[in-house]
C-alpha cells in the first residue's frame, strides 16, 4: 500500500492510508515488536510520509512516535550481555539497522514542520546520537544520520540553538572529507543551510577551509554535488566581508566561475549568477572586485545576455549590471561598452516586464545624480534614445515600471 501510494495509485489523504497504513506501521515500531518488525516499520514509515507534509502530521501526534523512536538507540542493552551471548549477537546485528531506520523516520517527520522538528531535537539526547552517528562505522547509518540532520537544519530556530550547542559542524565537515557520493550530496546540502547568514556556524565552517572544499565540488562529475557546492558559496558570500569574498574568487578561479556559467544546467546557473550577484553588492566590494575581474565579469555578463536563456537566468544577470552600476568605479565599465549600453536598451524595450525592470534599474543607478560624472553618462544615454524608451515607459500600465521610469526621468529635470 506504501508503494502504491507513493508511486500515485492511491492518494495520500485515502482512508486506507491514513486510518490503517499509516497506524499499522507505526504500531510495527513499538517496543513489544519482534526488532526486524520494528526496522522494516520505521523505514516504510518514513517512505511513506517522506514527500507528505500532511501524512507527516499524522505520524507525528500517533502514539508518541517520536519518543517511541528513542529506545530504537538502546541497543544493545547492557542486560542482555550478561545473561545471554547468542541474543547479544542478535542485538548487535540489529542495532545499525534500527538507527538507520530511527534517523531515517526522523528525517521524514521533520522535513516539513518546524513544531515536529523542535520535538524531535528535544527527544532525549537527540543532537548528541546525531553527531555520534556521523562518526559510525556503518556507512548506512552515518548516510541516515546525515539525512536526519538535513532535516533538522532547515530550521532557522535550531540552527541558532540546538545546532549551535552542539557545534554539529565540526562532525559535518569531517563528514564532508572523503565521504562517498551519496553521503556527500546529502552532507552539502546540510552545510548550505549551516552557511546562511544567521547562522552561528557560518564563521567556524569557514576558519576550517570550506571554501577550498566547497570549490572543489563545484567541479564535481556529480550535478547535485556542483549546485551544493555553488548554492553553498552563494550563502556565504551573502553580505560577507570583503576578504571572504576575494577567497571565494581565488578559490573558484575565473576559468572554473566561466566554466560554471555555462554549465548545461540551469539550477548551476543560477546558483553561480547568485554568487556573483551576492559577490559584487556594497559599493566598496563592487569597486575592489570589478578593478581585478571587472573584463572577465564583463565578458560572462555579455555571454549570457546573448545566449539563449530563460527569463529567470537574463532578469539575474540584468541584476548582476546594476549592481556593478551602483559602484562608484566599476560603473565605467558599463559606461565604455557600447555592446552591453545596447542589450540594456534593449531589454527596456522587452515583452516581458521583470526584464524591463532588471534594465531599468541599471539605467537607474548610471543616471543618479548625486555621483560624480553624472552629467556625461546622462548625456550619453540620452543620445542613445534612453530618454524617449523612458517617457514612452512613464505611460506603461504596470504600475511598478511606471514608477521607475518616472523617477528615472526626475533625475533628467533636477
């Protein structure tokens, strides 16, 4: 039936599912069970509820599941070493298979809810059986841990507390050393939420040479590893300091960020325009940045504004200009090539409206007035018919261009 369910023959809120599939397996995982019965439960458990934020729900008010769940760690039990050898080896056996399958069902239930993962974290010893189990010697169970702490990491609350306690980045980044494949997806996607900015972690992970390792994924055979690994550079490089942000560009090195600009997947695009987007923001940064890559950043930004790219990746790359126009020196690096002044035109005129934005806003930050040189760059552009695209622009129906457009102009008058 969990199959069934799963592969979409069945629905998810069917009453066979959630009033006897769903009960039956939780029942399978209480203490009375046979520990085969209670591993096979737990792992068609967290099948079932692993994509249903619902399902997950359920599961998690049934029987006190997630407290029933902790003795799935007690074994083998000091009791039965002393009275009998044969059921000690049995125990042994079993005892890798019910943490994987506990990590593995912890992991499904808290996918979704931020009220089921603060149970979960505050189960019994819970955050120190995760970083235990990421040193086991069963590379199931290190796989099953990695995925529970995933899990628990999409939480703002407990990356700030628990995660933090616990300092699960020292075991994580371990993890992250010669792990295989599987582990390492799931280990670097951890990380990319241990690196968002309000995260405590985000400064020790760095002082411990993530950046060198995170590069070295994004040249990775493995697609899933080279978005972690880029997504991973993108959260750290937001609002970071300046040093942090020359590391990541010496780390990647230019051919590998030209290299990843034209990856044949969007998902890797995206996450490197991201990059540099977070790369070339506050004035100073942009400046220091485009004086040393400014011809190669240039040279990107034309290349994907000629290629054939949906609107998501061109409205990124349009945002990528007018953070570079916003610098106060790198703005000439726009303002001497004619090539991108006319994809910039160009885009003003576009159907599409977020494009029209994108562009407007690079035609924004050049004509400011209160910056040096703003009298030539306007003259400049109102040479190159900018001035008419924004007047025809002040009519449009779209409220939000209408405004932009209209203030656009007002630096025209004052």
């Amino acid at each position: 039936l969990t199959s069934m369910c799963r592969a979409g023959a069945i629905r998810t809120d069917d009453s066979c599912i959630v009033l006897k599939t769903l009960p039956c397996l939780v029942r399978m995982c209480s203490k009375e069970r046979l520990l085969e019965e209670r591993v096979e439960g737990a792992e068609t458990l967290a099948y079932l509820i692993e994509t249903d934020v619902e399902l997950q729900r359920i599961a998690s008010i049934t029987d006190h599941l997630i407290v029933m769940l902790a003795d799935y760690f007690k074994y083998p039990s000091s009791v039965s070493a002393i009275t009998d050898i044969k059921r000690l080896d049995h125990d042994l056996k079993h005892a890798h298979e019910l943490r994987q399958a506990a990590f593995k069902l912890y992991a499904s239930l808290g996918a979704n809810d931020e009220d089921i993962r603060k149970k979960i974290i505050e189960t019994e010893n819970m955050m120190d059986r995760i970083v235990n189990g990421l040193s086991e010697s069963s590379i199931k169970v290190r796989l099953a841990a990695v995925r529970c702490l995933h899990s628990l990491s999409r939480s703002v609350q407990q990356l700030r507390t628990s995660f933090q306690d616990h300092a699960v980045w020292k075991p994580l980044m371990k993890v992250l050393q010669n792990a295989p494949n599987e582990i390492l997806v799931v280990a670097s996607s951890t990380l990319c939420n241990l690196l968002l900015e309000f995260s405590p972690s985000k400064e020790p992970i760095l002082e411990s040479g993530a950046i060198e390792l995170l590069c070295s994924l994004t040249q990775s055979e493995n697609l899933a590893l080279r978005v972690n690994g880029i997504w991973a550079l993108m959260n750290m490089a937001f609002q970071a300091e300046q040093k942090i942000k020359s590391d990541i560009l010496r780390g990647l090195s230019t051919e590998q960020l030209f290299q990843l600009l034209s990856d044949s997947d969007v998902n890797v695009l995206m996450k490197t325009l991201g990059l540099l987007r977070n790369l070339l923001s506050t004035r100073p940064h942009i400046d220091h940045i485009m004086s040393t890559h400014g011809k190669q950043i240039m040279q990107a930004v034309t290349l994907i504004l000629e290629g054939e790219h949906n609107i998501e990746v061109k409205e990124q790359t349009l945002c990528i200009l007018a953070n570079i126009a916003d610098g106060t020196t790198a703005k000439e690096l726009i303002m001497t090539n004619d090539d991108i002044l006319q994809k910039i035109k160009y885009y003003m005129s576009h159907s599409n409206a977020k494009l029209q934005l994108a562009a407007m806003f690079c035609i924004s930050n050049l004509i400011w007035n209160e910056e040096e040189g703003s009298q030539e760059r306007q003259d400049k552009l109102r040479d190159m018919g900018i001035v008419d695209i924004l007047h025809k622009l002040s009519q449009s129906s779209d409220p939000n261009l209408c405004d932009k457009a209209k203030t656009a102009l007002q630096q025209y008058l004052a």
